[in-house]
C-alpha cells in the first residue's frame, strides 16, 4: 500500500563546508564516518531487552553492553537512508548485520550527562517495554559527538506518511476501520503513559507524559494497529530549530497551541485531538466547517454517525481552556461507547 523511497548513503554525503554555511541543517550520521579518523577506542551500544524484568534482577532493571559487533563504527557503517527530521533530532533507518533492520534516533542537543540520560532512558524503555501501542526501545548510545537511540523499524512507516501517501501521491486512502484501529491504539497508549507514577528516586523524570505526540510518531503494524514512538525522548533532548524543507508536515489548527514544548498531560490531550482531527480530514479547517462536506473515506450510516461522535472529542480536546479538557481514562471509554455507536454526549 505505501511505497517509500530512502535518501541513499551517497546523496546524504555532503562535505564539512556545506554543513557550516547551513548551520540549520543536521548532519546523518553517516556523514561523521568522515571524522572518526584517530577514533582511537570503539564505543559499544548499551541496549535493552525483555530479561531485564526488574524481578529477575533483584529490582533493578539492568542495561547491559551489546554484542561486541555492534558498536558505534558499526552502526556508522549501516547502510541505509534518513527517514525524517525533527526539533530533537533525526529519524534514520538502519540495516545491521544479518539484515536486521531499525530505526535510530538521533538527537541534536543532549544537555543532561551520561549517567542521566542513561538512567532516563531505561526507565522509558521498560514502560515501553510492558504496553504493545508503544515502540519498543532497542538500545542507546552517549558518546562525546553522538547521541542516539535504536528502536524498533516500521515498514509501513507513519500515520503521516500514509495519510500524505494518499492525499498527495494518489496512494489508496486508509478505510474508516483502519482509521478507527488506529485511533483505539493511539488513545490507549497515551492513556498508558497517563497511568505511569513517577519514580521516587528521580523526580525530575516524567513518566506520566509522552511529550512529543504527532501523527509522525505513530508508527503502524501490517495489520494497522499502531504503535507510539519518541516516548520520554523530550526529557532526553533539548528543541532546536531546523529547516524541514524536504519534508511536508501537515499545518496544525491552532499555531498557538500545537506541538507545545510544555510537558504536560493536557497539551498530550491537546496534540491527540490534532492527530484526530487529521485522520478525520479536518485539520486546518475552520470550526464552523468541520461538520461539513464529505469524508476522504467512505461512511454511511451507523459509522457516519462514529466519525461525527470522534470529531466532537476531538473539539473539547483542543479546547483553549486546559481544565475543559478530557483526560486520556476519559477519552478511553469515550472511545468505547463510540465503537458501539453510542452518542456522545456533553
């Protein structure tokens, strides 16, 4: 259903000049296999995986070292392609030995040292670790110039990419149940996350939020249920600015308040109702024209009647007045009386 073309390792090539007269610009990470010489000590990645049951280790979750081939010159040397750009980073796709396939995550600006930034991310990957509508984190690597997180790779890609694929390439267009699916795994993710209690030996972390919801981190399966990424990875990198001319993102609603930098469960709440209102058609539309006009899906009847309900969550989840919001536990039963064609009321 969606074809996708990579950047190739020769055209993300560019020379040292090129990047400092477009400061703007991020460099892939293949491009710093031109700066390792004299890289005297290979670094290797720390990775997570499903024996690290905090009951297994005495309560403690524990990251251990990779296998001694996958290092940071390893990873350098997969081949590959950028699949996006961000304010914390770049998203590229990576191809391991043995053909095994991921994605890496990139960040820019990594204020927080070492031994904090692993003991972050550990915790994101073990929340991660226990709810199937969240990426699964892979591994991690801090060195002096790199900082990046290896996860899970989608061959579908996005929710973004699809709904672009068919806006804008002819693509076919999701159907009504495959939007609805999607929607379900969205909100139950978010809600998950909701659900978390904050670590009592680290207060500055907060595993209750997501921080980073768009329609570009939802990442979907084959059978188009979907999974969150980025989870936590705002609490890992600072925003920077940077130029995304290559890539078209949709506009938000309201410039005011999507995509806030404000950790909080309501701007989730907030960005859940954007992400809605794109599966629905009706990003960008002014207010009084959402109830109007046909759907890029088609609908009659009972499910007309499903796609109007959610139109009317998604309203009160963009509502300027953050107490007037929904709560995600809220939005989860919403949902439920949704697929059973309940109305939603006030």
């Amino acid at each position: 259903m969606l074809s996708r073309a990579f950047v190739t390792k020769h055209q993300i090539r560019r020379n040292f000049n090129d990047h400092e007269e477009n400061s703007c610009r991020s460099m892939s990470i293949y491009e710093y296999e031109e700066f390792i010489i004299g890289f005297k000590q290979d670094v290797p990645l720390v990775f997570f995986d499903e024996n690290n049951d905090p009951n297994r280790n005495h309560g403690k979750s524990v990251a251990h070292p990779c296998e001694p081939r996958l290092t940071l010159k390893e990873v350098l040397r997969a081949s590959g392609g950028v699949m996006g750009e961000s304010h914390l980073g770049m998203t590229e796709k990576i191809v391991l030995l043995k053909g095994k396939i991921c994605a890496l995550k990139r960040f820019r600006k990594v204020v927080i040292k070492k031994n904090e930034f692993g003991r972050r991310i550990e915790k994101f990957a073990r929340v991660s670790r226990d709810c199937k509508q969240l990426v699964p984190i892979t591994a991690y690597l801090y060195s002096k110039r790199i900082k990046f997180v290896v996860c899970d790779y989608y061959p579908m890609g996005s929710l973004a990419d699809l709904l672009a694929g068919a806006r804008d390439l002819g693509q076919t267009a999701l159907e009504w149940k495959q939007r609805l699916k999607i929607i379900a795994c969205i909100a139950n993710g978010i809600a998950f996350i909701h659900s978390q209690y904050p670590p009592k030996d680290q207060k500055d972390i907060q595993l209750n939020v997501h921080g980073n919801v768009k329609a570009s981190n939802v990442m979907i399966n084959m059978d188009f249920s979907a999974c969150l990424s980025d989870y936590g990875f705002a609490q890992l990198a600072e925003r920077t600015e940077f130029s995304d001319t290559w890539q078209k993102n949709p506009p938000p609603l309201d410039d005011q308040y999507a995509y806030c930098e404000l950790l909080s469960q309501k701007t989730d709440v907030y960005n859940f109702g954007i992400i809605l209102l794109d599966i629905l058609g009706r990003q960008g539309m002014k207010k009084e024209e959402m109830g109007n006009g046909e759907f890029e899906f088609f609908v009659q009847g009972k499910e007309r009647k499903q796609v109007y309900n959610l139109l009317n969550i998604a309203m009160k989840c963009i509502d300027s007045d953050l107490e007037s919001r929904p709560t995600m536990k809220q939005i989860v039963i919403y949902l439920g009386d949704v697929l059973r064609a309940k109305n939603y009321s006030n």
